[in-house]
C-alpha cells in the first residue's frame, strides 16, 4: 500500500515542475506524451490513467527482461532475507560470485571487475583506470558519442551535456568522427592517449552501425599505439545483439568492458567494469582508491546474477534470433509501405533504429507511436531517428502486435 496520491494526474505533473524537474517534464507535455507510469508488468507499462503501452524503448535495455521479470524479483526478495545494500570496503559473497560469473562469461582477456551503482559511474571507473595503467590523460571517443553524464563520462559524449558544467576540456578529450579509420589514426599518433572508448553501436546517435572491418581496425590502431580499448556495452550488452556482449561479434577482445542498465535485471541498480589483468594494477596498488557505497550493492549483485542466467540461457539466445528476425521481416515490409517517408532500417539483433525522411522523424513517429500503444524514443542526437529495442523474450503474439500497431502509427506519422 502505498502512503502517497496525488489529487490527480495534472496536480502530479504540476508538482513535478516544482518539485523535481520542470525541463524535462514540460519537455513530454509539449510532445504530446505526457506519460506518467504507474503500474508495469513483463513489457507492458500502464500510465495513472490506465493507458497501456507496449514498451519498445526498455530504457536504453534496462528493461531486456521486462518489467519486474518474476525470476528476478523472487531473487531479491528471497537474498532480502540474508542481505541488504552490504558494505563496500569488506570481502563479499554475493560480490564475488557475480564477478566470477562475469568473468567466466567475458571476452578473453578480462581478468578482475569493478563495481559501480551506475553506468555512468562505472565509465568514469573505466577512465580513470586507463590512465592508471598507461601513464596518459588524454581521451579519445566519437563524435555524438553518450557514455554518461558523470564526471569523466560527460567529456566523452556530445558538448551539448559537457559545455552546460564547463567540463568540455579539448585538451584531455578528443572526438572524431565514427566510421573514419583515418581520423581515429590521426588521433592516436601522437602516442599520448590513454584510451579509446566506444560503444559497440552509438545509441544516443540513432544506432549508426560501424563499417565492415571499422571496430576491428581502431582496435588495430590502439595496439599500434599502445592506447587501451574500451567497449562500453551498456546498451549492446547482455544478448541484444543475439551475442552475450556485441562485441565479441567482432572478435575483439577488448582491454575493458563496461556493462550496466540490463546488468539490473530492472530491479535493483547496478553497473560493472570488467578489466584485463594489466589494467587491474592499481586494485592491488591501493584498493581503495575507487569507493562507491552503494557499487556492487549485495542485493544488485543477486538481481544481476539471475540476470545473467537467463541472458546465458540457449532458449533465451533462441528467442532474441527468432524476434530479431520477424520484427525485420516486418519492418522491412512497413517501410516498402511507406516509401519516401521511412527510408532506412539499422538492425544487429534487437539493436534497431528506424530513420525518416525528416529531421525531426523521429519525434513525429514517436507521439503517433504513443498514441497506438507503443512507447518508443527518438535518438537525442539525430532526431531523424527513432531508438526501436524489443525486449529479449517477447511471445510471437506481442512481436505481431507491435509490428501492427508500429505499421499504423508510421503511416499515420507521415507529415
């Protein structure tokens, strides 16, 4: 029972404005989608009014599972009974054995993990780390690129969040842009960085989906140059890409794997940095020189290793190859259908984006979305293009629900 009401749904937008954010939250009156949610269950979320959306956005994957996944929620409600948030400076049991299970299941290579509350967090671990190990300060990342809005993190992402706390700093964090081999080696010659950090797929820049060789060779480049790799895999990790980490579909072994949102299970926050032995110097130099009260928090570490469970389960691998290829197949026919108006499909897995032929598509797409049940979301950064994520275990009902619901709305869209 919950000690809290509002007198209705407009006086909570209200105090929300006062209360909380009046940015953000004047932002999704004026597009149309003034979403409060209030109950949610599996992949579907119900506004205060009962109005139910299919959920196709799972908050950048936290929501690979669905929502309050049953495995997941018994999980931390049974290691409620044994343990609560835990302390961070003391050996714990459900620590070490969740970082066992992300070691077993890793890339090659990856030896020790750090814990973090948040993805943000665990970049800024991830940073920090690099430059430990190789002596260097200065960053290398993609233009439009999102790893967080931390401290660290923000300099690697779009000046647009960075200049806004006067933390864009040009002499520490280089872009460039993505798919260009020839700037990325332009960047790393000096012989000064001390990583380079990238998501598999860029999310907040629409899912643009590297060249054929493109990750490979920046790899290449970081081993001719002695700089670090980081794959940040919070949006593609955890079987969205039909892979338990995306990055392995290109056969790199990364020096550092950054996973987060999905790690949850949705329940309860948690992040985590997987490091090389090389790059685990600085655990044994001075333990405690990364400290995060609520990093590696007991309960999270039994939501992620149920998490990780089902993630590694054949029937789930399965399941993401089957949805990934009828939600293709459909929206390749959607977009034969409205030709001219949907004019391009990025998809690894249930990685997806859908570009229009507008610059702000997107958004168009998205409010029509909402108003046929379906909750979705445009690309921050190139609002030409709408972030598609279907959950891992949809049924083969819901995918031909979405995809009927998602043909009507796009056409519907059309300016």
């Amino acid at each position: 029972m919950l000690d809290f009401a509002f007198e209705s749904k407009a006086d909570m937008l209200a105090k929300s404005k006062e209360y909380w954010n009046p940015g953000k939250t004047q932002f999704w009156e004026d597009s149309g989608i003034p979403l409060v949610i209030d109950r949610r269950e599996g992949y579907f979320l119900y506004d205060v009014t009962g109005k139910r959306l299919i959920d196709v956005h799972l908050n950048g994957g936290t929501y690979n599972l669905g929502h309050r996944n049953p495995e997941v929620v018994s999980a931390v409600r049974h290691a409620m009974d044994r343990f609560d948030i835990g302390n961070h400076h003391f050996p714990s049991l459900a620590r070490t054995a969740l970082a066992e299970r992300l070691i077993r299941t890793a890339p090659p290579g990856l030896s020790k993990v750090i814990y973090a509350s948040g993805g943000g967090e665990a970049i800024d671990i991830a940073l920090k780390t690099a430059r430990h190990t190789t002596g260097r300060r200065r960053i290398v990342s993609v233009i439009k690129a999102y790893h967080g809005h931390t401290g660290l993190a923000v300099g690697t992402g779009d000046d647009r969040f960075s200049r806004l706390f006067l933390s864009d700093r040009p002499s520490e964090f280089t872009h460039v842009p993505f798919n260009s081999l020839e700037a990325m080696a332009e960047a790393l010659a000096p012989g000064d960085v001390a990583c380079v950090i990238m998501e598999t797929i860029p999310a907040t820049y629409g899912f643009p989906l590297p060249d054929p060789g493109y990750l490979e060779g920046v790899k290449k480049l970081c081993e001719r140059y002695g700089t670090l790799y980081i794959a940040d895999e919070v949006q593609t990790g955890l079987m969205r890409t039909g892979e338990l980490w995306g990055i392995t579909k290109h056969g790199i072994a990364p020096d550092i794997l950054v996973t987060g949102k999905g790690l949850s299970g949705g329940v309860y926050p948690i992040a985590a940095v997987l490091v090389s032995e090389r790059c685990a110097g600085w655990l044994t130099e001075d333990g405690f020189a990364h400290m995060a009260s609520f990093g590696g928090a007991e309960l999270g570490c039994v939501a992620a290793m149920t998490t990780l469970e089902i993630c590694n389960r054949p029937s789930t691998r399965s399941m993401v190859h089957y949805i990934s290829a009828e939600i293709g197949r459909g929206l390749a026919r959607i977009m034969a259908d409205n030709a001219g108006w949907f004019t391009g499909i990025r998809q690894n897995g249930l990685v997806i984006g859908l570009e229009f032929d507008h610059p702000e598509g997107a958004k168009l797409v998205m409010r029509s979305l909402y108003e046929h049940g379906i909750w979705a979301i445009f690309s921050t950064l190139d609002p030409k293009v709408l972030q598609y994520k279907p959950g891992l275990l949809l049924d083969p009902g819901l995918v031909e629900e979405i995809l009927d619901r998602t043909a009507h709305a796009v056409a519907l869209a059309r300016p």
